[in-house]
C-alpha cells in the first residue's frame, strides 16, 4: 500500500487529475476554496514533474507533497480572495435581501 501512494504522489498526472477534479467541484460549489485547491494541484503536478526526484530523497514523499499541497491551496486561495472579484463585497452591510 505505501508502495503505491508513493508511487502515485510522484506521479504529477495525478496532480493534473486531481486539479481538474477540485476545479469541477468549484463548479458545483462555488467557494474559491476548490478552485486553489485545483491550481494547487496543477502547480504541484509540475513541481514533480520537474523535481520529483528531490521529492522522493527526502524519505518522506507523501508528507512533503501533503504539505505542499497544503500551502499551495492556502496561497492561492487567500490570492483568489484579494485579486478576483466576489460579488457578496459589493454589497452595502444596510441591504436587505428582500429587496429584489
């Protein structure tokens, strides 16, 4: 079983797939969490794809993609945040909801 979680946490297509993945959940839940998620996903597939050996010198492959993930998703959703527009914003704090 470690075998093959290693052997898929250095495979970056996965990361690809599972990029596409979170970014078909944001569509179905529209949060701006799963799309970073999903960017981080594709930012880490090319991290392994081009030091996925480094990776797996560490002895410790699946911690390190973990937490990569983890940060990557955090950057960019906390980017998504500042830079994209959201329309809840917008809005006064004194509108009421019934008034449209």
């Amino acid at each position: 079983m470690s075998e093959l979680l290693t052997r898929w946490v250095l495979d970056p297509f996965a990361w690809m797939i599972a990029g596409v993945a979170f970014a078909l959940v944001e569509m179905v839940l529209p949060t701006y969490f799963f799309l970073g998620m999903g960017l981080a996903g594709f930012e880490l597939g090319i991290i392994v794809w081009l030091s996925g050996g480094f990776i797996e010198m560490t002895g410790q492959p699946v911690a390190v993609t973990m937490a990569m993930l983890a940060v990557f998703s955090v950057v960019n959703w906390l980017l998504i945040q500042r830079f994209l527009p959201y329309r809840a914003r917008n809005r006064d704090l004194n509108d009421d909801i019934n008034e449209y």
